[in-house]
C-alpha cells in the first residue's frame, strides 16, 4: 500500500493506493489552518493519515511508502520542510524521518507543484508531451517543470518559485518578503486579503460571502458567471496580472504545454482561460503562441491526491 499526504496552506489531503492499482482505496481532504507550531502540525499530519487507514481497516503495517507533498522551500533528498511562507512556524523540519518512524516504512518528501507538475505531465504522455509546467494557484503560487519527460528542480532544488517573479515592481508586499511578486497578486491568500478590502457591502459578492469581511476567491467566481460587474472586473484583474507571469515562462521555457490548476480550473474556459490566451496571443511572438498550449489541469480535484501517490512511488522505488 501507499499513502500520499498532500500539505496545502489552507488544506490538508490524504490518499491511500495499492501497488500498480489504478484507483484509490481511501482519500479525504480536510480544511486546515497552520497553527504556526511546526510539532503540533506534523501531529495533525499523523493524526490525519491514522484516521484514513483506519476508516480504510488498513493496518499501518500494510504501508510500504509514503509520499508528501509540501510547499517550497524544501530539501527533497534530504525530506527537510525549510521555511515556507505558507507554513508559518515551519523551519528545517525533517519531515520524512518523522513519517518514516511513526509508520515504520520509506518516505520521501517533494515540492507540491513539482509532484502536481510530473502528475499532470504524467496524465498528457499519451499525446506525446515531452515539456510541462504547471501552476499551482491556490494560497500560494508555485511551479513544478517537466522538461523532456524528466522532473526539473534547478540548483538547490529551488527551481520554479515562479510565484515571486516581480510582476510589478515595488508593488504589492508578499508572504516572502519582497514586493510585487505573481502571488502577491494571483495567490488565494493575498486575494481573499485584497477581496475583503475592497469589495462593496452591498454587492452580489458580499451577499454570497455573508458579508464582505469572509469573501473568498470561489465567491468572485460565482458571481462573475452570473455577470456581476465588479466579480468580473476583480477576475480580469486577475488575469491581467497571471498573464504577464505566463508570457515570461512562454519566452523562456516554450513548454508544450502550460497548465493551471485550482483557482484557474475553478473559474474555467470562458472566464479564465479564454482571457489568458487573448491576453498571450497579444504579447507572444505568433509562432511562439501557437506552439504553447495553455490548458486547465487535467486531474482537477484528484490532482492532489495524484500527485502525492506519485511521490510515494518514489519513495517505494527507492526502499
């Protein structure tokens, strides 16, 4: 068996797979908050991944890897969580020895966008896909690079942190410290942030959050699909400042394929990509645009699950 922990800012997944089976035996996904207290976190990782296999009647001893995924920085030879903004509290923690000890079998650690990114490559190679990247757009912004079929992960491992190219310089302050970067303007958590300022009370949005002050992401998009003008103008927002992310790693990586997750599957065709791609033919060479193929996740949903039983495969090959 494998068991895939998948560690989000604002969620927690979990996932249970048999060797070489094609489905899941169990998977959950919870909400969760960081407590800012790495030991009590790593405590409700534990607690989280006991409670799936007992709701599975799976003993831990049936457990030949475990897979996590976790947001950067992070030493993934080393299974280190370092110091991700994200993850307040967090710093230098050895997660995989932690695993490896409370449930007596291998484990191996990854970047959460470089899993998604091999597990949504992985789910293209029959179209003959060789080069990927894939954007996490959720409380943060990351990348994982697929490039000819082979995972990339750049010097130190700290290859695409692409949610902190400045997208405008001097501009908005970001979780990491600097100003301007893509996720200080694309990421959930500075969204909802900058939602809950300035969206009018007496709106559509407001009266789907039940108030202003608990807007959130989902709400703007729900609303711009009935045509509510200020959701749509927050979502070209959006997208004007993804665009300018998007035409950088055209023009340095020509993938084929760039793909988006979460809040950009949320929105979909029409209000998300259809704009991007306006937005990317305007400011890409035409053969450049052509060649580069902006699409959705193909997993959506599983694509958490997915790729955290991708990196626990991993971890199985490695034992």
């Amino acid at each position: 068996m494998r068991l895939g922990i998948d560690v989000g800012g604002s969620k927690l997944a979990f996932a249970l797979a048999e060797e070489g089976g094609s489905g899941l035996v169990a998977s959950r996904r919870i909400p969760w908050t960081p407590s800012g207290d790495a030991e009590r976190d790593c405590e409700a990782l534990v607690a989280g991944a006991r409670a799936l296999l007992a709701e599975a009647s799976v003993s831990p001893q049936a457990l030949e890897a475990i897979g996590v995924c976790a947001p950067g920085p992070l030493d993934a030879d080393a299974g280190i969580v370092q110091s991700p903004p994200n993850l307040p509290g967090w710093r230098d923690v050895a997660l995989t020895r932690r695993l490896a000890q409370e449930f007596g079998c291998s484990a191996a650690l990854e970047n959460d966008a470089n899993a998604a990114a091999l597990a949504e490559w992985r789910a293209r190679r029959g179209r003959g896909v060789s080069s990927l990247v894939f954007l996490t757009l959720s409380t943060g912004v990351g990348a994982g690079l697929v490039l000819d079929g082979r995972l990339y992960r750049g010097a130190g491992g700290l290859a695409g942190e692409l949610g902190h190219v400045p997208v405008v310089w001097d501009g908005e302050p970001c979780a990491c410290g600097l100003r301007g970067c893509l996720e200080a303007y694309v990421g959930g958590a500075a969204w909802t942030r900058r939602l809950r300022r300035v969206t009018p009370e007496a709106s559509v949005v407001a009266a789907r959050a039940g108030g202003a002050a608990r807007v959130l992401p989902e709400h703007v998009v729900a609303a711009a699909r009935e045509g509510d003008a200020f959701a749509r103008a927050e979502l070209e927002r959006w997208n004007e400042h993804l665009a300018r992310g998007l035409v950088g790693i055209a023009f340095a990586l020509a993938p084929d394929v760039i793909a988006l997750g979460t809040i950009a599957t949320a929105a979909g065709e029409t209000l998300c990509l259809a704009p991007l791609r306006e937005r990317l033919a305007a400011r890409l060479w035409p053969h450049l645009a052509a060649a580069v193929h902006l699409e959705l996740s193909a997993l959506g949903e599983r694509l958490p699950f997915q790729a955290a039983l991708a990196v626990a495969e991993r971890a199985a090959r490695a034992s």
